[in-house]
C-alpha cells in the first residue's frame, strides 16, 4: 500500500478504537430484565471486541518492518493506548481481582482479603478473548517504543499502563 492509502487506514482504524474505548461492559441494569441485560452486554463487547482488533490491527501496521514515519500518527497511538488503559482498569482487572470491583449498592467496605475470599474464578469466554487481545497490544506497544520516538505524555501513559498488573492478582502476563 501506499503511505497516503495507510495512513487513512490507521485513520479508520481510530474512528473504530474510538468507538469501544470508553464502554464499560460492568453493566448492572436493576430495571431491565436478565435477557435485556445479556443482549445489552453481548452488543457491548461486540463493540469493544472490535475495537480490540482496530487496535491490533493499527499497532501491527506500526510495528512492521519499514514502515515510512507517516504512518505513526501521533493520535492513533494515544487512542490505542486510552483504550488498553480503560479496559485494563475497568473491563479485566475488575474480572480477574475482586479489590479493583466497585459495588453497585454501595454496600459495606469489605478488605481486600474478604473480596478474594468471595470471589468466583470462572472468567466468561469473551473476557478471555479480550484479555488476551490486550496483553497482544501491550506486547506490541513495547515493540513500538522501541521503533518511534514518542512524546513524554505518551511514555508516562504507557508506563503506567506497565507498572499496574503487577498489584493485580491472577494477571500473569
């Protein structure tokens, strides 16, 4: 492909990022019935599945062999990496350690050690899915760093994005 023709791809690519990157998919509906509530949740990470792929898509089109410096568009980065923050903090950390979930209801404070406790380990299959696209585009984001230059702003969102896992429990990668 041209350079013209791949930079409108990355720039499709972002609009597709965009459109899961603040999708919460902790849906709690009290109104809305258990079929309701599935059909909304499976149209959530329908969405934010695909905007999974938009950003591997974008950081393996970065991250190829050659790529002219066109093609690494400063916002298609900081979108890839808005959305792998949002979905760590508020998709799979919250799946995979019960201290990072918020209770709906307000209930009472229960210790980090309490939640564990009451914590069920079964993961839905698409949290899976999605848990391994991220840790793809984590591993890519580490590549980049390594080809492009980036701004301070974008290294220190990166950075954190590399020193939260290691406080989450059951995230091994």
């Amino acid at each position: 492909l041209s350079t013209d023709k791949t930079v409108k791809v990355l720039n499709i690519l972002e609009k597709n990022i965009q459109d899961g990157s603040k999708l919460s998919t902790l849906l709690n509906h009290n109104n809305d019935t258990e079929d309701e509530e599935r059909l909304w949740r499976d149209l959530i990470m329908e969405r934010v599945t695909k905007s999974a792929d938009a950003c591997l898509t974008a950081i393996n089109i970065m991250t190829s062999p050659n790529m002219p410096k066109a093609v690494y568009i400063e916002d298609v980065i900081e979108r890839v990496i808005q959305y792998t923050k949002f979905h760590l903090q508020n998709t799979l950390y919250p799946q995979y350690d019960p201290v990072y979930r918020v209770d709906p209801h307000g209930g009472g404070v229960l210790s980090s050690k309490a939640k564990r406790a009451k914590c069920s380990t079964h993961k839905q299959r698409v949290i899976v899915m999605l848990y391994n696209k991220v840790c793809d585009i984590v591993s890519s984001l580490s590549e980049l760093l390594e080809i492009q230059l980036l701004t301070d702003t974008t290294i220190l969102q990166v950075s954190s994005m590399g020193i939260t896992p290691f406080f989450v429990e059951n995230v091994s990668e």
